[in-house]
C-alpha cells in the first residue's frame, strides 16, 4: 500500500466517524479529498457509504452516481443489500424538500429493473408514498403480496397507500391483514398509525386494542406511553366513556409532564365533560408554576377563566382571562385558537375595539371560519363600524339559516341595524 493510498484509508475512516458523530458535511468533505477515480474503482465496496453522505448533505446528483456504481456490484438482493437500500431509502424519507423525488424516482426505476424481490418492491412502494404518489406504490405491494402473502410489511405500506388516498374501508382491511400475520407485535411506530387508522373509521374499541399492545412494550419511551394514553383517552371520550377518558388522561400527565398540552387537555375535560372549570383552574394554576410563560399554558388559563366568568357572572375572571390571552398572542401570533379566543373574551366584556382587531385576525387567517365570521359581526356593530358591520352580516347571513336569531340572542340590540336592512 502506498502512502497515498493509506492517506485514502485515513480519509475513509475520518468519514465513517464524522458519519457516527452525525456530522455528514466534514464527512463529505473527507471523501471529496479521494480522487472519484480511486473512488469507484479502488474503493468501489464503499460506493454505498458514498452514496449515503452524498444524500445527507443533499448532493443528489453524486448520490444517484454512487448508488449505480454501487448497485452494479451487487449479484443478488440478499439480506445485506436489503439493509444497505433501507438505510439509503429511510435517509430519502427524512428529506421533504420534494426537490429529491425526480432522484427517488430515478433510484427506485434502476433497482426495480434489477432486483424484485417482496422487500425490495415493499421498499421502492414506500418511497412513493412518501412522494405522495399512492397509485404508483399499490401495483408494487400487490406484487409483493403476490410472492408472499404473508409479508406483513407490504401490508403496513398499503395501510398508508389507502389512507393517502382516503380509502377508510380498505385502509382498515389492511390493518387487520397486519395484525392477524403479527397478533402479538409492540411496535409503536406500527401501532399507532394503525389505531389512527381505525380512529379515522370511525372503530375506536378497535384502536383501543391496538394501542394497548403498544402499553405491553416495557422499553416504551415515557413520552411515547403517554402519547399511548392520550390516545387512548379520546377515543374513549368518542365512546363517551368518562371514567376511562379521565384515567388515561390522568397517566399520560402522570407520565410526561413536560408536555403542557396534558396539562390543558385534563383541565379541558374538567370543563367540557365534567362541567368543574374550578377544577381545571386547580390544574392549570399547577400547570403555571411548573411552565411559567408558556404559551400553552396562558392560552389554556385564559379558557378556563373564561368559561368560569360564563358561569359564575364574573366580570373580573374575565379581565384575568383577557390578561393571559395577550400574553399567549404575545408568544405566538399564527394560532387562530388564540385569536378567536382573545375576540370572546372581549365580546363578552363588551370591550368592542380590542374585540375587533383580534375578529380582523382570525377573519385575515380563516375567511371561511364561521365563528371568524360571527365574531367580525359581532364586533363591528359593537365598534359602530355600521357598512362594515352590513358586508360581515350578508356573508354570515348565506353560510347560517338562523342567523339573525343567533345574533339577537347574543347582542339584542342588532335588531334595528338588521330590520333595516331588509
């Protein structure tokens, strides 16, 4: 070996660690110091390591050179290619700038002409998915399934073909052709979006049990069991089964507190469910010593405030309410939650101006928002934005038959501005 050459190994080897230090640019960099020469013809074994940084640092077109080179050495698609495509593949499903498609394409058009074995057709209708292209990854499953029946992957990949293209009845067929070939798995990363599956039909006792098997998986993360719960809870709260919905909401709390949206979800059963918004006070006030500024958090206070002056005639929760809506929009300014938020609590306490500048908001981001739109009514007229107030309440008018009795119900005092308008 000459001293080049073991400046090469160097080269090689510095690569492989940056690689194992996730640090794919300084390993491109390693590689781009071997001549390409020396490269697909002494180190034409490494081609698919080539390819793979190559992909990472999204140079498609040395990637798509590499991985033909590579592909060329392989006599059979055994069970190490299988491991080196799926590793190149997961690393192209990870990448969502739709800008490496035409390479996917290209790369699934140059394996498929030499290998189709079931996990490689699995493998290749995988990525169209990914690509959003469903019709092209269902011939590739049915020929998959066609080898072998019984190769469970090929049907969690139709699962995702049908639901992509908003098949529930066959989406639904294939989560139960997966779990009768693997009754007994725990994977959550399978589990779930099949739940999802059944969820979406409408088969919640079914997602139920799917998820369950995931709760058997002692290595399961803390934060992926009490997504588990969280899961199971609305489904639970679907089959209006109260008691369960509490204990699952209560675990997956109980499990991940880091995550606020727990907290707020148990405070938001206590409202809608349990009708105890001094309940959900009790939990967000915790909430808010645990998070402090949390948007989340301060949106969620402002709801349960909110719904406690509603029912208590409570002007100064209101103001409480109003208090930590702003500073939740303060936080973040895209959520229209918030702002439809912000614009009730204002209605409610008559304070017309700041009512409708949120109203605005919401109406800018979700014209076709019906309660985008009720609040720009309600809250021009309040303004004394009278033509305003004549445009929001025509568009209302066509989307709600009982319009003007929801309006008069809420503001009586509408009533002149509408009758004359008839």
């Amino acid at each position: 070996m000459s001293y080049q050459d073991k400046d090469y190994e160097e080269m090689l080897n510095r690569a492989d660690d940056f690689m194992g230090k996730n640090k794919p640019q300084e390993a491109w960099e390693c590689i781009s110091a071997i001549p390409e020469e020396v490269k697909v013809t002494e180190y034409v074994d490494d081609c698919a390591f080539f390819a793979s940084i190559a992909l990472n640092t999204q140079h498609f077109n040395d990637f798509l050179r590499y991985f033909k080179v590579y592909l060329n050495t392989v006599p059979k698609a055994d069970k190490a290619f299988a491991e080196d495509i799926a590793d190149l593949f997961y690393i192209m499903t990870t990448n969502y700038d739709s800008k490496i498609y035409p390479y996917v394409i290209e790369v699934i058009k140059t394996v498929l002409a030499k290998f189709r074995t079931t996990e490689v057709l699995t493998i290749c209708a995988g990525l169209y998915n990914m690509m959003g292209t469903p019709e092209k990854a269902l011939p590739l499953l049915d020929e998959a399934l066609d080898k072998d029946p019984f190769y469970s992957k090929a049907w969690y990949e139709k699962v995702y073909a049908y639901h992509f293209m908003n098949d529930t009845e066959k989406e639904v067929e294939c989560c139960n052709y997966y779990l009768a070939i693997e009754p007994d798995t725990e994977d959550f990363s399978i589990l779930v979006p099949i739940a999802n599956s059944y969820s979406v039909a409408e088969r919640h006792e079914e997602a139920i049990a799917t998820l369950k098997k995931a709760l058997k998986n002692k290595e399961l993360m803390p934060e992926h069991a009490a997504a588990v719960h969280c899961f199971i809870a609305e489904s639970y709260r679907l089959l209006a089964d109260k008691k369960k919905e509490l204990a699952h909401r209560q675990k997956a709390l109980e499990l991940f507190p880091e995550e606020v949206r727990y907290w707020s979800m148990l405070a938001q059963y206590y409202i809608t469910t349990e009708q105890k918004p001094l309940k959900a006070e009790k939990i967000m006030q915790e909430a808010m010593e645990k998070y402090p500024g949390d948007p989340l958090v301060h949106y969620m206070f402002a709801n349960v405030e909110c719904q406690i002056a509603i029912d208590f005639n409570s002007e100064p929760r209101l103001a409480i309410a109003a208090e930590h809506i702003e500073l939740a929009i303060k936080k973040i300014k895209k959520d229209p939650l918030f702002y439809l938020l912000a614009a009730r609590i204002y209605l409610l306490l008559k304070d017309y101006t700041p009512a409708l500048k949120h109203a605005r908001h919401i109406y800018r981001m979700e014209p076709n928002d019906n309660s985008a739109i009720l609040y720009m009514v309600l809250a021009t007229l309040g303004c004394g934005k009278l033509t305003e107030f004549r445009k929001m309440y025509r568009i209302y008018e066509k989307i709600n038959p009982t319009a003007k009795e929801d309006i008069l119900t809420i503001m009586p005092e509408a009533k002149e501005v509408i009758d004359k308008m008839k």
